[in-house]
C-alpha cells in the first residue's frame, strides 16, 4: 500500500494559540493598528454603474471570494486578514465596531468560528444584511467550522452574495452577474481537479494533524484513519492525550495511511512530532494552512495549490 501523508496546520495547543492571538491583542493596543485589509475592486472600474457598497467580512478566507464577487462595485473590509490571529479568540476593535456600523453587507464564517461578528453585526449593523456560510450551508455550532473547504459551500456561498449585492443595488444585477460567472470560471481548475482526484484517489486513506481539511477531504472520497481520541481533541482545540499520540505514531509507523495532512500554521510540539513520525516511515507529508498564507494571491491560486500537492503525494498525475 502506498503511503501518503497530508499534514494540516493550525491551532494544535488552545494555550499557545491564545498566547499568539493576545500578542496580536497588544499590539494592536499599542499601535492603534488593526488586522483588517480593505479591498476595492480590482479590475474593471469604468464598467460598475454604480457607487461601490461597503462590505465588512470576518475573515479573509471568505475576504477574497466577496471581493473578486464585488470587484469595483464593492468595498470589501476583511476584519481578519492575517493568519496570526485565531478568530475563534479575537477581540474586536473599536476601530472594527465603526467597521460595521458604516457596512451595507455582513459576511461571516458563522458555527462559533467568528461569533464576535455576528455580535457586532447585529449590534453595530443592524440594518445590514448578514451572508452566513454556516447559514447557507445549514452547519450547526459545534460542527467543523472550517467551510472554505467545501466544495458545495463555496459557490453556494458565492450565489448568497451575488444575491445580497444584486439586491443592495439592482442598477449593478447585471454587473454582479458576470463577476459571479468569472468567479466560476477561475474555480473550474479547482473543480476539475477535484473530480480528477477523486476519481482516481476515492477510497485511499489519510490522517491529519487537525480537522481543518477534512471537509475538502471526504469530497476527494479519501477515508479518515486519524485515531479517534486524536480527532476528538483536535475539534476541542485541546491538547490529545499521550496514548492519542502514541497511536497516531504507531498508524503512522505501520504505514497504515496513504496521507497525512499538515497545518503548517499549527504551534506547539505535538503536530512536529507527528510529522517527525510520518517522515520516520516515509509517509508523504502535505502542507496545508487554514487561512490564505502570504504570497497567494487569490483564494483559487490557494487552493489549487494544495490539491495539485495532495494529488501528487497520492501518486495522480496531476
């Protein structure tokens, strides 16, 4: 059996990822700087017939997607736009409060990933209508939150806003119109690749350092063999026991998977050492992030990159 390790980094240890997200916290504090990025539209200008709506998303995972779909016709604020903050932990700003106040249109993640923005859009943007990927998905609290890496998720949630804008501003429908279909257009390589994998991967088996990839996982058809009491700890954002580490060493001594998935954004020790066994038996590591690392410049260049890694460690011609 061919051996392929997948490695997904993320939030390994609540307690250093807090460490990280207080760190961000002061200094904020102290510059009066704010990990948001505003974006405008970035292509076509002169063809919106209209005044651009400002639009605040909760994290840049989703950032890129609304404004690729509001392109000049929107202002997109993404409140996260750096991986060194966990939104599960953030404290807005008050500077993020006025964000919202001044917002014609809300995007969140939404299943506890981001709850201080649906606090701050229904406190400070009463008025403003909230696209929810969780809502849009109907994905419960509790659930794994990561729904980027949904296949289905993505275009659903990419019509929700399409819908919210053409609505906001019906002069620009047909504008928002062709900035969806583009959006379609650069995701077919994603799409394409998908089924490719799938069709030649479906059934081969992977473990993860975290559930981040989970979702883009089970649509490739790849079947989870990460230790349950592993898995568990990792949902909780705790730290797994010693004997869930043992066994995930020993799955991973024994080649009893085909990939192991890495979170290169993860901290603490725990993921290293288990990565350090995949590479002790010659299991194929792929990294992957949770949010949209530097140097990528579009959620679909990010994503394809990924799978095109994923594919090669499960030996697809890709």
């Amino acid at each position: 059996m061919k051996t392929v390790i997948v490695l997904v980094v993320t939030v390994v240890s609540t307690r250093l990822r807090r460490a990280s997200v207080g760190a961000a916290a002061l200094a904020v504090a102290v510059t009066g700087c704010s990990t948001s990025q505003t974006k405008a539209g970035n292509t076509d200008a002169a063809s919106c017939p209209a005044a651009p709506i400002a639009v605040v998303v909760s994290v840049d995972q989703w950032g890129d997607i609304v404004s690729e779909l509001g392109g000049s016709c929107a202002s997109v604020k993404t409140v996260l736009a750096s991986s060194s903050v966990d939104p599960h932990d953030y404290e807005p700003s008050p500077a993020d409060a006025v964000s919202f106040t001044d917002a014609k249109l809300v995007v969140v993640n939404g299943a506890g990933y981001d709850a201080w923005a649906a606090k701050l859009a229904a406190s400070s943007a009463a008025t403003a209508p909230v696209v929810s990927a969780a809502a849009v998905t109907k994905t419960p609290d509790g659930a794994n939150p990561h729904l980027w890496y949904q296949p289905a998720a993505v275009p659903a949630v990419a019509d929700a806003v399409t819908a919210a804008l053409s609505k906001l501003d019906p002069q620009a429908g047909d504008y928002f119109s062709q900035r969806r279909s583009q959006f379609t257009a650069t995701m077919a390589p994603c799409s394409s690749l998908v089924d490719k994998i799938k069709a030649e991967a479906a059934g081969m088996s992977y473990a993860a350092t975290e559930t981040v990839f989970d979702y883009q996982a089970q649509a490739l058809g790849l079947v989870n063999k990460t230790p349950e009491g592993y898995q568990r700890a990792s949902a909780n954002e705790s730290d797994p026991a010693p004997g869930d580490i043992d066994a995930f060493r020993t799955l991973l001594a024994g080649r009893g998977v085909d990939v192991l998935v890495y979170n290169t954004q993860t901290e603490g020790s725990i993921p290293q050492q288990i990565r350090a066994a995949a590479d002790s038996a010659h299991v194929p590591v792929v990294n992957v992030t949770e949010t949209v690392p530097p140097g990528q410049t579009s959620f679909e260049s990010w994503q394809y990159a990924q799978l095109v890694a994923l594919g090669k460690a499960l030996g697809v011609a890709v």
